[in-house]
C-alpha cells in the first residue's frame, strides 16, 4: 500500500531489548561498536538506556528534555531495557534472542561499516564472539557478532548489494 497523507510523517524510531547487565551492554554498544548514549530514563523497577550514532547532533550537551525530544525525532534508535537486579541474580538465565528454539522470532539488530574485513579483525581482537563470520557460509559478505546477552548482531558493508 502506498504511503497516505495520513502516514507520510510516519518514520521508524526505535527497538527495545532486554539487557541482564546494562554495564557489560552498555560497554559494548558504546565502546565495540562506536554507538553514543542519547539518554537515560530510570522508570523505578527498570531502566531504558537509549542509543545511536549521533553523527554530529551532540546529545552530550542538551538538556534531559531536548534529548527526549531530538530522541522522537530521528530513526534508529536502539533501547535497552534493565529490569533491575537481573545483573546480580545467580539463577538469571538471560533473555532469548528470539533465534533459539522454540518459537523463533526477533532475529537481529544490523549495523553497517565501510570495511567489512577491517570492522571484523577489530571485532576479533576485541574478543567479541561471532556468530558467523564472512568467510563462512554461502553470504561472504555479511557477519553475524553476538552483543553481551546472546543478541545477533548482524555486520554489513554500506551499500551492499543482495
């Protein structure tokens, strides 16, 4: 169906998963893969934590209010959700990634790189597990790294071609 003028401001914001540790997450969505923290909402029994690549728009130095609102504003934005005390729970087996049995169903996130073989030996030797690399399989040009809790993470070239 074609976009209406009643859908024509409609934009995609954001995906929200669930995070164990929201410093181990946090870390590696910041410092592994280069996103920013936008902002950070403690709800009481949960935090958001709200992430992209800010590509020059400096939440850093706005206040809670105008992040909130630049936040709504753009697309692709990625919230991580901590249900407190999941981090310190002994018997706190994780969430599903969506990608085990039974009932699969979320698959994975997907970010792109101007290097895909640079963007992987950096992955490496950050320690980062792989779910598949580019050299397995039939899709040479594609990567799958997993995030703290078991997510897929998939890594691709800009302007690949399928």
């Amino acid at each position: 169906m074609p976009r209406t003028a009643e859908t024509a401001s409609f934009q995609f914001n954001h995906t929200m998963i669930r995070v164990k540790d929201p410093k181990v997450s946090l870390k590696f969505y910041t410092e592994v893969i280069g996103m920013d923290l936008l902002s950070e909402k403690d709800m009481g029994d949960f935090t958001l934590y709200f992430l992209a690549f800010d590509h020059g728009q400096n939440y850093k130095s706005m206040s809670a209010e105008d992040k909130d609102i630049a936040r709504f504003a753009r697309e692709g934005v990625l919230e991580l959700t901590h249900n407190h005390g999941t981090e310190s729970d002994a018997s706190f087996t994780g969430y599903s990634s969506g990608n085990s049995e039974p009932g699969k169903g979320f698959g994975h996130i997907a970010i792109t790189v101007d290097n895909l073989e640079v963007a992987c030996a950096r992955f490496e030797k950050l320690g980062v597990p792989f779910k598949k690399r580019p050299q397995d399989g039939k899709m040479r040009n594609i990567a799958f790294i997993l995030d703290p809790d078991g997510y897929w993470v998939e890594v691709v070239k800009q302007a690949m071609k399928l």
